[in-house]
C-alpha cells in the first residue's frame, strides 16, 4: 500500500502523507514521493503542490524502527543517500510545492518540510531536528537547509539541544512564511496552491529555475558529507543506545563512544 494518496483539484497537486500513527518518514513514504512527483512531472495540468499529513501530525519524524534493521555502516549512509536524493529533486522542482504542517516537523519530517519552496504552519506545531537526542544526527540534509533559513547561530542551537520551536516562533526565525490556526493550515495552502494556479505555468517554471541560482555551489558537498557523517555516528554505542532507549521510551546513558 502505498503511504501516499494523490489528488488533484483545480491544477492544485495535494499529496497526503498517510502513515499512521505518526507519519513517520520510511524509505517506502521516500520512494512513493518520488513516483509522485514523476507523474506530475510527467503530466502538464499541475501548477502547484500541497503535501500535509493526515491525522495528527504532519510528519514526527523519521521511522526509527526501520534503523534497527540495517547493519552496516554504508547501508546507513545510503539511506540518507536515497532520503537526500529525492528532497533535493523536490527542491529542484518546477512546479512550486507549499508544505502544510499541523501537529509536527519532526526530524525527517522538517527535512522534508524545509526542502519544499513555502511552508504553512500551525502557530502550536512543533519544528526541530531531534536526532541528537538519540545519539544520532540528521541525515536528509537537515544540517544544510536548517541554516539558510534561520542563520547559523540558530540552527546550532535547535539541532544541538533537540529541542522544537513552535509555528509562531518558525515564522520569526524565517523557517516559516505564516503561521495559522491549527485547524486553518490546509485551508490556507489551498488557497495559496490556487492563487499560484492562476498564473501562466511557463513562468511559474522559470521563477521556480531562476531562484535556485541563489544557493551555494557548497550545498551538494555539504550533503555529502551529512550522508558520510550519518553513516559513521550510526555506528556508535551511543547511537545503539539512543534508538533502543527511544524505542524503550527512557533516557539513553550515553558513553560518548
């Protein structure tokens, strides 16, 4: 089955996040938002993209019980490979896509929020990078997006505590554009998604081309390294033990090994 449900609605794209309880982002949610975004690409009545979450959260994170399956080292590193290709393609997009988060961006689930053009918040959502809270980091390019949109000082603060900021606060520090009602939050990316529908789609594509020239050629190589880095910390007792004491739902006791 697939964790994803399209529908199309005015030459507006939703693609609904369907992977209870907590949305979390498995390597199959990853693949089936990259069949996805081939069918749009694929299709010409597409002019926007809304992705949100059904249920109570927009995505809370990445699924870490799939972790617990892999072994090696490079089995690590290519799933942050995979997760890091398909976001950069999102990012890459021609046609825009409006992410809209309720409930929580949690981990692989801001990653996958911040590599969409606009996001929409709930002013109670919560928005962090919790990985190192269990002894791992972040490994879908968390370390690369969360700076260009809250400078360094804070993305060092957000990752390295683990601690989330909530909607008001994403749309202070420019990881947001709005912040709504919580109930408002689709709504609101409906009627953005229209707004931009209404434009010619020849220069939705070459607006969506042309800011892309903004980022720094140091972004792929920064990836690269995130993914290499993801894979070693993966190795580490303290990581064994973060996801087993996150699983246990305790305090991990790490060794600093």
């Amino acid at each position: 089955m697939t964790t994803i449900v399209k529908k199309v609605e005015n030459q507006v794209a939703y693609l609904t996040i369907q992977s209870p309880p907590a949305n979390a982002l498995s390597s199959q949610l990853i693949k089936d938002l990259d069949v996805f975004l081939g069918e749009i690409e694929e299709g010409d009545n597409v002019k926007a993209i809304v992705i949100h979450g059904e249920g109570k959260f927009f995505s809370a994170g990445a699924d870490i019980k799939e972790f617990t399956s892999l072994q090696a080292h490079s089995d690590y590193e290519e799933l942050a490979k995979n997760g890091q290709k398909v976001f950069q393609r999102l990012e890459e997009f021609r046609v825009p896509v409006i992410a809209a988060i309720h409930g929580a961006a949690l981990g692989g689930g801001l990653e996958l929020a911040m590599a969409c053009h606009i996001r929409i918040v709930g002013e109670n959502a919560k928005l962090g990078l919790p990985e190192l809270n269990l002894g791992i980091i972040p490994g879908f390019a968390g370390t690369q997006r969360l700076p260009r949109y809250v400078g360094t000082a804070k993305a060092y603060e957000m990752i390295l505590s683990g601690e989330p900021i909530s909607g008001r606060d994403a749309v202070t520090f420019g990881l947001a554009n709005r912040a709504v009602s919580d109930e408002s939050v689709l709504e609101e990316a409906r009627k953005l998604g229209e707004k931009i529908a209404g434009k010619s789609k020849p220069t939705i594509n070459q607006v969506m081309k042309l800011v892309n020239y903004t980022r720094s050629d140091k972004f792929i190589a920064g990836m690269e390294a995130e993914a290499e880095a993801f894979g070693t910390v993966f190795g580490s007792e303290d990581a064994k033990e973060g996801i087993q004491a996150f699983i246990e739902k305790r305090k991990p006791n790490f060794k600093d090994k």
